[in-house]
C-alpha cells in the first residue's frame, strides 16, 4: 500500500516512525521500505529492481529521500518528482570505540599512520563527498590524499559498501579505529543500543548541515499514500521521533530537544 526508500542513514528511526504513521492511518497497513545508501537506491529506479544474488526486489517506490542537493540534482536531470519535502537535518561526526583509546581529536589525525580508518566508498555513498570535504577543509589536499589515497593501498583505510552497518561492527571488532560517520549513527549506538562507542564530535565551524528531502515520485504506485506520508513526515509526531534519535529539525532556527 506504500513504498518507501529511505537514505539507509536513517534505519534507526524507520521502525517508529512506520508505526506512528499507521496509528495515524491505520488504512495503510502493508508498507515496504528499503534502507540502503541513495546511489544504491537511485539504481535499483533506474534498472527496475534491486538484485542480491537471487533475490530481487522490483517495487517501484512512491517516495525516495536523499540529501537535498542529491534530489535537486535528480529532479533537474531525471524530473522523478511532484513534489518535495525537507524534513530533517543532520551533521558529521567520529565514531571511535569506547574511551577513545586512540586519543582521535580532530579530522587530522585521520591521516596518522597508526590511525585505521573505516571510511565511506564514495561510488557508492553520499556521504563520502562531505567527509571529502571536511578533509579538505582541515588539512588540504594532502590529507585527502594520505586517507583516501595512500592509506587506501597500504590497507589502514578501509572503503565500505554500507556504512551505518560497516562501520559499527568495524570498530566493536577492532578491524577499525574510527569512522566518519553522521552524527545520528554514533548517537544511536551510544545512546539507544549502548554499545562500546563513543562519538568525538566535530566542532560546528569545521562542519557541515545536510538537509534530507523526501521526493514524491510522480511514477509513485500509491499516490494517495504518498501524500500521507509526506505530510506525516513534517508533523509534529514525526519531527518529535527525528528529534528522539539525534536529528536536528530541518529549519536551523529550531533547536533539537
């Protein structure tokens, strides 16, 4: 009755959220939702399916959210959408393990040799491209280079597929010393699973916004659904579940709880 893809970034809240949003119509019942990085996304629309080897997923969805920039650009290329919606914001943070025990302060130590880095493959995810640029904005292209480039060879920088599921375990397991990741994602294994991990957050001056919109495809299956849906998502039930799980609202003039 509705299908939804969702940037994986925002897994943590989509179990809530889904069930708040059927209290509130409780006629939509059968909802189907992907969480996965808004490249693999956009793909699966433009082949027509999600194949995992024999497995494959050939809903059309009836919203896809991304990045504001990422749906712009969509909408200028592609025209996918009838209308968008920003909902939400987030910012970029560090994920290391539990007490810091490699004392990472700052994005440049990302560049020290002893430092092993879990990192976003920018083919595949978005989240890489601002990860690149706060790089370049602490330490040049040199240090964009020495993570993305040296450290990629010699092994001590390890390019993921799906981050937010990647990275996590990386570190629980020892494989990585820390991963730029969104802030949310260190917040949700800090402070909702309790996991071993803490988060060095990057100072506000040093980082970056980026705004999630959803778009309402106007190939969506279910419009009327859609529709639904995409009011929900600006209410106050929704923006109070976002909040809950470290988002910040999408107008920078409202604070998080």
């Amino acid at each position: 009755q509705l299908t939804v893809f969702f940037a994986g970034n925002q897994f943590m809240v989509v179990h809530e959220l889904l069930a708040a949003f059927q209290k509130q119509f409780p006629q939509y019942q059968r909802i189907f939702v992907e969480t996965l990085p808004p490249g693999i996304l956009a793909d699966q629309i433009r082949e027509g399916a999600l194949v995992m080897g024999n497995l494959r997923v050939a809903l059309k969805p009836d919203i896809y959210t991304a990045g504001q920039s990422h749906i712009m650009e969509l909408q200028k290329s592609d025209h996918w959408f009838s209308s968008t919606e920003s909902y939400a914001r987030n910012r970029l943070a560090l994920m290391v393990y539990r007490g810091n025990p490699k004392h990472i302060t700052a994005l440049q130590d990302l560049g020290r040799a002893d430092v092993r880095v879990s990192m976003p493959n920018p083919q595949w995810e978005g989240i890489a491209k601002a990860i690149e640029t706060l790089y370049r904005k602490a330490g040049g292209d040199r240090l964009v280079k020495s993570i993305m480039v040296v450290k990629a060879k010699d092994g001590s920088t390890y390019l993921t597929q799906i981050h937010h599921r990647q990275t996590p375990l990386r570190i629980l397991r020892g494989e990585s010393d820390v991963g730029p990741v969104w802030y949310t994602e260190a917040y949700f294994q800090e402070h909702i699973l309790h996991n071993p991990i803490s988060t060095v957050e990057i100072p506000v001056q040093d980082n970056l916004d980026v705004i999630y919109t959803a778009g309402l495809m106007k190939t969506a299956p279910h419009p009327k659904a859609a529709g639904d849906f995409m009011q929900f998502l600006t209410s106050p039930t929704a923006q109070a579940i976002y909040r809950h799980y470290g988002f910040l609202a999408s107008d920078p003039g409202i604070m998080p709880h």
